[in-house]
C-alpha cells in the first residue's frame, strides 16, 4: 500500500496518522534553528483544517490532494524532507486564532496551510499577519484576506467568495430571470458569495425579491423552502457547501421544488457531493474556477492520480489543496529550500505561473488567482463545463490591497 492510501484508509486511522506525525514533530522540537538555516533540517508545514464537521470531508480531500502535489516531487520541498503537524480547526472562528497560534508558535512551523471557514481564516490571517509566517489559503475565501488585510507572506490558491458568484449573476440575468430569492449560512462567506451574485445579477436588470439566511452550520430548510415555495421566485440562488449542500439539495427535491423553481448556486452546491444525492443535482448549472471534464492532460493525469491514490474522484477543493502544494514547491525550490530566504520565496510565489488542473494562472497583486469561471451543469456524476462564464476575473479588485513592503 503507498503512503498516501495509507493516510486516507479511513477517517480515524487518518486522524491517528496525523497525531502520530503531530507528536513526532513534538519531539524534534529541539532541533536548533541553526541546521534548519543550513538547510539540513526537515521543512515544517502546519496544517490546519476542518476534519469533522460539515466542511469535514472537505479537509481530507485537501491534504491529501497537497500530500499527493508533494509526493510527485520527490516527497520533498526545495530538496528538503517534510514533517506535518496537523490540528483540526472544526469550522470553529472561536478557536481559530488560538489554533493558528499553536502551530506557529509552539510547534514553530515554518509554513501554515489552512483553511476552508472564512471566519476560522480570520483567527489565522491575525497570526500570520503578526508572525509573518508563510501561509498559504487553500479554500477559504473571505475578502479581507487579500483586500485591506492582504499581505506579502499571505497566498490564495483558491478564490475570493464573491469572485465566485459574480459571474453567475451574469448567466442568471441573461437566461431573462426577474425576481430571485437567495439563500445561505449567515457567515462572511455566504454573505460574499450572495453580495458578488447579487452585483452582477442587478446589473443586469435582475431585482433580489428577498434574501434568506440561517445560522452555519444548520441544516434545518424545511420553513426556508416552504416560504420560497410560496414567494413563487422566477429562480433561487444558493451558498452552501459540504455536507450542508448535499442535504440541502435532496431538500430541494423533496419539497417538490425541483423542476419547478430553477435553482442555481456557486459550484460549491454541486462538488464533492455528487456521489451522496443521487438524481437531486441532476441539470442544475453554477459557476466555478474548476469543473470535472476539463479536456487538458493536466487534469485528466491530476484525475488519474488522485483517483488512484484515494479511490475518490477529486473535486474543486482537491485541485485547490494540489495547487497549494504546487505553489510551494515553487516557492522553495527558487531558493533550494532554505526557508530563512522569505523575500526570494515571496518573489517566487508571485510569478510562477502554475500550471494547474483548471487552467494555467498566476497570482493577482493581491496574492489571490486571476482565474477563468466556467459555467457547469450536472449530468450524471459529472459537473460537466458548458462554456466559460467569465475570462481572467480579478473580483474584489487586487487595486483594493495595499499590499505593506
Ligand atoms: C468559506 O467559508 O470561505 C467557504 C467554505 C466552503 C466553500 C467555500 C467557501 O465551499
């Protein structure tokens, strides 16, 4: 069995796994700061991500897509071997700053990737703000990160939320919808992701009939689809993701709404979820940066290997966490992995083009990807591309970081 499969034969073994390495790393704590300057010391990368929980699964999928980008090289970083200490942050804001600030500050890692809960982002955007620790975001998608709290050693390698519906707003206001009503987790990311829909769908003549929310991580929809149901929208548009998407879309289809009231959603609706809703996605369209039958060699060997590695099919959150590994490795191998270089690192990090399984792109000023959006529809297990929704979209402007030097 390859070391990979290993980490992902379940759940709890993966969790054993990763407190065996998190205790591990404890003990070569001691390791003097000097032979990792000299390049002789193992690399450290924290990760810390949701485990449980409804973005649970979604934590899995990106370490083991950033292991499986580090395994193709060599297992290494700029040369260096590797050591992981993993926390599972829960999907917890509360915890997050505290959390972030185990990992750089007890367990001194020399990296930080995480994570996927835009408000657990914030704990960690204050840490590797005030530590300076090279931190790379695989999912989380909250604004701020790289709008008015952007900085140098702060990446994305995922999406801004808003960047995500905006062009959805387009597509929904040309197919001549009028009234819509929208739906999400009261929580900066559903907040963003309806604002950047609701921006380009007004612009295009569309009016919201009315905004509805619930508190994250509830999955309660039935009062919610009652009423849309009797607001008789011309369309509904939706932000959930995880194990709260797939729950909602098989609500959806229970209430009779399906085939009734179109439904439309960021991709986040329909990826990684195909699998547990059976027929209740099927035909429903959303916009993303990644769709599973993207024709390039890229993706189909990415596919291939992740299939192979975890017996699951990938989706967007796997492409995210691989090309987080991609990123790094690019980062380090610039300076053959010494870590204490963190200006050459940085420059590095800011013009590599990554080469990625949905699309070539770089990173804005702003550290976020400038990144085409595809328009999606589900047919069969597939999130099938239609077309391309939006070229090269840079939203919120990287003009809105003033990034500190
Ligand atoms: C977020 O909280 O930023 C978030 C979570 C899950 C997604 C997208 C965004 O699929």
């Amino acid at each position: 069995m390859s070391k990979l499969r290993k980490l992902n034969t379940g759940r709890r073994k993966f969790i054993q796994d990763s407190a065996a390495l998190g205790g591990a790393a404890a003990l070569a704590g001691w390791v003097p700061s000097m032979a990792l300057a000299q390049g002789t010391g193992k690399i450290k990368v924290g990760l810390m991500l949701p485990y449980t929980g409804t973005y649970g699964q979604i934590g899995l999928v990106i370490t083991n897509a950033f292991k499986l980008a580090i395994e193709e090289n060599g297992g290494k970083l700029g040369g260096r071997d590797i050591e992981y200490a993993t926390v599972d942050d829960e999907s917890d804001p509360a915890k997050g700053a505290d959390n972030a600030n185990r990992l750089v500050n007890r367990d001194k890692v020399d990296v930080l990737v995480g994570t996927v809960h835009s408000g657990v982002q914030m704990g960690i955007q204050k840490i590797a703000r005030e530590s300076g620790v090279l931190t790379i975001i695989p999912n989380a998608g909250v604004a701020a990160a790289t709008t008015e709290l952007c900085a140098p050693n702060i990446f994305r390698t995922s999406f801004a939320n808003g960047q995500t519906t905006y062009p959805m707003g387009q597509v929904v206001a040309k197919k001549g919808h009028k009234n819509v009503v929208t739906l999400s987790w009261r929580y900066a990311a559903g907040e963003e992701m309806i604002g950047g829909f609701k921006d380009s769908f007004t612009k295009g003549g569309g009016k919201i009939l009315k905004e509805l929310w619930l508190p994250f991580p509830n999955v309660e929809f039935q009062a919610l689809l009652t009423e849309i149901a009797s607001l008789k929208p011309d369309a509904v548009f939706v932000f959930f993701a995880g194990g709260g998407a797939a729950k909602f879309l098989k609500d959806y289809q229970a209430a009779g709404l399906k085939g009734k009231i179109p439904l439309y959603g960021s991709g986040f609706l329909t990826d990684g979820v195909l699998e547990a809703v059976g027929d209740a996605a099927e035909g429903v369209e959303t916009t993303l940066h990644y769709g599973d039958g993207i024709e390039t060699p890229k993706n189909k060997a990415f596919r291939l290997a992740y299939a192979k590695a975890f017996k699951l099919q990938p989706d967007v959150y796997a492409m995210q966490g691989y090309d987080a590994g991609l990123l790094l490795i690019a980062g380090l191998k610039a300076v053959k992995g010494d870590i204490t270089k963190k200006k050459e690192i940085i420059a590095a990090m800011e013009k590599v083009e990554i080469d990625s399984p949905r699309g070539k792109w770089r990173m804005s000023a702003a550290h976020n990807p400038v990144q085409d959006f595809y328009l999606r529809k589900v047919v069969g297990q597939e999130n099938k591309v239609v077309g391309v929704a939006m070229k090269a979209l840079d939203y919120p402007p990287a003009s809105m970081c003033k990034m500190p030097r």
